[in-house]
C-alpha cells in the first residue's frame, strides 16, 4: 500500500530556532494535513491545504507555524521560533479525494524543544 | 461535532473476537461513522467507515445501531499487532478534520 513518508523521525532543537519538518505525501493526493499529538494526549488537527492554500486551521495554527508546498512532492510544516510547548509528535496525512473513505497518515516526526 | 463516548481501555485474549463500543448520540444524519487505530510510536490508522449498514472489510467489521447513536467496531480475531488505541470518529466528509477523542485503548493478551 502507498505511504505517506515523514522526515527526519526525530528532530531536537533550542527553544527559539526554526525547525522544518517534512512530508511527501502519496503521489496522486491532493489533500494534505498536519496533525500533532503532545505525549500522553490526543491527536490534534492543525491544518488543511488544498490547492496551494490553507483550507482549514485550528487555533493551534498560529503565526508561528506555516506550511508549504515547495515543489511537487514535498508539504513541509515550518515552526519560526519553537517553544517548549511545541514538543510533540507531528503526523501528515494525505487524501485524494475529500469524498474518500480514508485519509493516510505518516508515521510523525517527534519534535524535542530543549 | 458529534460527541462520542468509548471506554478507556478494553482487555481481550488473542484469537479471540473483540467488540469495541462508541455512543455518538448527537450524530447528524448525514455523518459517516468513521473507526481510526494507533499503534505504538505509529501514525493514527484507518480502518473502516459506514452509514448505516453494516460494513466488513479485510480488518474489521463495523454494526451501526438502527437509530445510529451507538456503533461498534467488531475484530473478530484479535491478534497481538491489534494492540492499540482505537478511535471512534463521526465525519461528514473524509477530508473534513478529524476530531481525536480519547479513544479506547485494547490490550491482547497472548
């Protein structure tokens, strides 16, 4: 089955620098998303992007977070200036078709802010 | 967003068949039930939607009450890999975000 790929799985940096965490999605998907989950708690929707663009973001999403998608396979989630509250597990996903029946997650990028 | 209720946690002997229980009393009508999982250290799962028939899949089945305000997720024969958290997810659309709950955390016993 296809997959959604994650890199680097681990990622530490000082609190206060940018980190840039980075996603191919399945290759014929359209729809991309990033979720996060702090350790010991639910998984929590950040953004959606279709088209180039935001479709959707929760108010996790702030200034400091952005998303991009560079070139035809990458959809990265940039984090200016990291704080320590920004450690957690961050997940992609990616869909074809917003009528389809499952979205397909990678396997995260656990972010360490020290 | 509808609102669901799972047990935390839910223990089975491996090989034998698991029933995992969500209320989603405040579901619209046009809300698919959707069934995720997450494995150990993994990225959350899908693993079967439906409306209101039943549905089977390769990984599980999926009884959807009459009146739709309660589901459940049926394994038939757990295996130590189905160790997980599962989560009950009602959406009107597969791309709409998705709303985590707690969910409920199975242990297979061997």
């Amino acid at each position: 089955e296809p997959e959604v790929t994650q890199t680097p799985s681990h990622q530490v940096t000082q609190m206060g620098q940018e980190v840039i965490l980075r996603c191919v999605p399945i290759s014929n998907h359209l729809y991309f998303y990033w979720y996060r989950q702090i350790l010991g708690q639910k998984v929590e929707f950040l953004v959606s992007f279709y088209n180039n663009e935001i479709s959707e973001k929760s108010e996790i999403f702030d200034d400091q977070f952005s998303v991009e998608r560079p070139d035809g396979s990458n959809f990265t989630l940039k984090i200016r200036s990291t704080k320590l509250e920004d450690s957690a597990m961050y997940f992609c996903a990616s869909i074809w078709d917003i009528r389809n029946e499952k979205l397909f997650f990678g396997s995260g990028t656990q972010l360490s802010v020290l | 967003d509808a609102k669901t209720t799972q047990p935390n946690s839910m223990e089975s002997n491996e090989e034998e068949p698991v029933h995992l229980p969500c209320n989603h009393s405040t579901i619209s009508g046009t809300d698919y039930i959707h069934w995720y999982r997450q494995l150990p250290s993994q990225g959350p799962e899908y693993v079967i939607h439906g409306l209101t028939s039943n549905v089977n899949n390769r990984m599980a089945s999926l009884a959807i009450a009459e009146d739709r305000k309660s589901s459940t997720l049926i394994l038939h024969r757990a295996t130590l890999r189905d160790a997980a958290v599962y989560y009950c997810i009602p959406l009107s659309n597969a791309g709409n975000m998705l709303t985590f709950g707690g969910g409920t955390r199975l242990m297979v016993k061997p």
